[in-house]
C-alpha cells in the first residue's frame, strides 16, 4: 500500500469567545489539513495548527514543510514500512512539530483503516472511553467565576483554569472565587503556562495550599527551560506540578524524568511530533512511574480525534485535556470522537473515524 498523493488545505474557525491564557489571545481557529491518499484508496487525514508563541510554527512554515519536505520524501513509500517513513519524516528537517504531527496522523489514520480497527485499538487498547476537562480563560475574577459555573452547569467537573497573566496574587484571589462558585464538585487544574518565577510560585502554590483551595495539579508554572526552577517548585510544594511546554522530545522526558523535576508530564502531538514520537515519551515516563496527561492546542476535531485516540491507548495516561472542538462556533469534519458532556466517545470505526471534511471552514487549498 503506497502513498500516492499527499494534499494539503487552509481552514478556519470562529471561537465561541475568545480563548486568553498568560501567552496569547485566540478568536478564530486557524490549521493546515493534511490528505493523504494511498493506491488503494484509503484516505487519511491530520491538521496542524499554528502555534507561534509555543512550538514556532505558522500556517507558511507548516504549508512548506509539508509540501516542499514530506512530500517529495513519502510518494510512493511503501505505508507498512512505517518505521521508515516516521524516519524520514524526523531526520529531514529541524524543529517543524506541528507540521511532522500533521503527516504523522494521516499516515496512522491509513494504517488502522488498513488493518480495519479504530486508531486507540490499533496503538494499545486501552481505554475506548475518556473525560476532557473545560478550561476557565483568564478574565476577571467575576467573569472566570461565572464561567467556571456555566462549564459545571454543561456537566465538566474538571476545570482547567488558566493564571499567569497579572501579579500572582491576583491568581490567588481568581482561584478563590472560582472554588467559592463551584464548591468542593469541581476538580480543578491551574496552567500557569510558564508565567511564574520558581520562588514566586512556591509561596502563591503553599498560599493556596494553606487556603485550602484544594488544587488537583499545577502545570508549567516555571518558564520552559527553568529545569531547576521546576524541580524546586515541585520540591517545595505538595501539590502536583506538571510539565508542559519543557517536554517537546523524548530527550527533554528523560532529562526532566532524571532530574525528577515534575511529577507529571502533559504530551501534546503538536509538541512531540506526532503519535509515534507521543507513544515513546509515554513509554518512557511509564518507565520512571510518573503518570501523564494528553493536551492539545486550539484544534479542530481531525487533530483531537487524534490525540483522543492516543490517549486512550495507553494505560499511564490519566488526565485529557480535549476541549477545543467545543470551543468553535462549527465542526470541520464530520465523524471522529464524540461528545456527550464530558465524556469522550472514540468509536468503532477504523481508523480516527473521519467520514467527510465540511467544506465551509475551507479558506484556501
């Protein structure tokens, strides 16, 4: 089965309300899809959004690594011998993540459909059924309070809050609010997306933990490459610190893993590259005993069915952070995962499921 054409297409989505963390503001998902038609007909797809402020990749860069890099590399290779394209695909260029991740889905989606077993039986089985938290955007404390109780009113007892944007006391007191509204239902998360210097964080984390906030993990409070700020921030505190933007490769999981910076690893394909590189920071941190979440950045459902599927194929991922989908004023595809509140439905169907892409999203091909 050879890979006999690879095609790539612009689409674009409106937010229901703009998506704010401490890095940037979002209000219309932008991506590049991914089309990649074997000789015998089976079609796969993937996507990779434009993630400046974190993995360096725009719509340009990820149009012209597939187009210009991938493309003329993987035409007519063989699909079975996917440790060789997944070769290919690592060592042909630098960095480009999110575009590697795109190419790297489409081919998975080719080969669970070849072998006619959803993409989450094919990697390991595991689970067929997961629960994606909902993240507060930050605002004003009055606003993420309502929020936070509207999301609990949608039925998601897992709140992934996000601080980081204004002083640190200012977090403290958002955070009040948001548990004062909730009560003691709601699970909640921080993502302080490296907004915090380590000793700040370590007084506003025991602050919170004096308060009695009940916080259930605090991810990447530190700037991404502040190892060692990391590691005493998980050592001066009790409550969970997670890693997200310093683990991108399987060499930053094993430094942090050594070093025993983090108690817990967030993996998103948009940072490892896709699914074969995602398994392989999983395995390893299984190795070490640390347990991981899989997050994503602002997504259409094509990448999320993805990282979904993935997710549930392995037994050390415990925390899903699949929100974006719900977040858009439409749906690109019809088919992958669905949704019933929280709960995430992967499906029977080979492959990610993607039965057709709806062409009103379609900006440019």
């Amino acid at each position: 089965m050879q890979i006999q054409q690879i095609e790539t297409f612009q689409a674009a989505i409106p937010l229901n309300s703009p998506f704010k963390t401490a890095l940037r503001t979002v209000t219309v998902a932008e991506t590049v899809v991914v089309k990649l038609t074997c000789d015998s007909g089976i079609i796969g797809f993937g996507e990779a959004p434009p993630t400046h402020v974190i993995t360096g990749d725009s719509i340009a860069s990820i149009d012209i690594a597939v187009n210009n890099v991938f493309k003329p590399l993987l035409l007519n290779e063989s699909i079975l011998q996917y440790e060789r394209i997944f070769e290919k695909i690592d060592k042909s260029i630098i960095g480009n993540v999110s575009a590697k991740a795109a190419v790297d889905m489409a081919v998975y989606d080719c080969l669970a459909q070849e072998a006619q077993m959803p993409l989450w039986q094919f990697l390991g089985g595991y689970n067929d059924q997961i629960e994606t938290d909902y993240t507060v955007s930050v605002n004003s404390p009055e606003e993420m309070a309502d929020d936070a109780q509207q999301y609990m009113s949608d039925g998601f007892s897992i709140l992934k809050v996000k601080v980081g944007k204004d002083a640190i006391d200012d977090d403290v007191k958002r955070i009040q609010g948001i548990r004062k509204r909730v009560g003691s239902r709601a699970k909640i998360r921080l993502d302080a997306n490296q907004a915090w210097p380590a000793k700040e964080a370590v007084r506003a984390i025991r602050k919170m933990e004096d308060l009695g906030l009940d916080i259930e993990l605090i991810e990447q409070p530190v700037h991404k490459t502040d190892f060692e700020g990391l590691k005493y921030v998980a050592a001066n505190t009790e409550t969970p610190i997670m890693a997200d933007e310093s683990v991108f490769s399987t060499g930053d999981a094993r430094r942090l893993l050594e070093m025993r910076a983090a108690d817990l690893i967030n993996i998103k394909l948009m940072k490892a590259g896709g699914i074969h590189q995602a398994v392989k920071i999983a395995k390893l941190a299984d190795i070490y005993g640390v347990k991981c979440m899989v997050g994503s950045m602002i997504e259409t459902k094509i990448g999320i069915t993805a990282a979904a599927h993935f997710a549930a194929s392995q037994p050390n991922i415990i925390n899903y952070d699949f929100d974006a989908p719900l977040m858009l004023a439409g749906d690109l595809i019809e088919g992958g995962i669905a949704y019933n509140g929280s709960n995430i439905s992967l499906g029977t169907k080979s492959g990610l499921g993607i039965e057709k892409i709806n062409p009103e999203f379609i900006t440019e091909s």
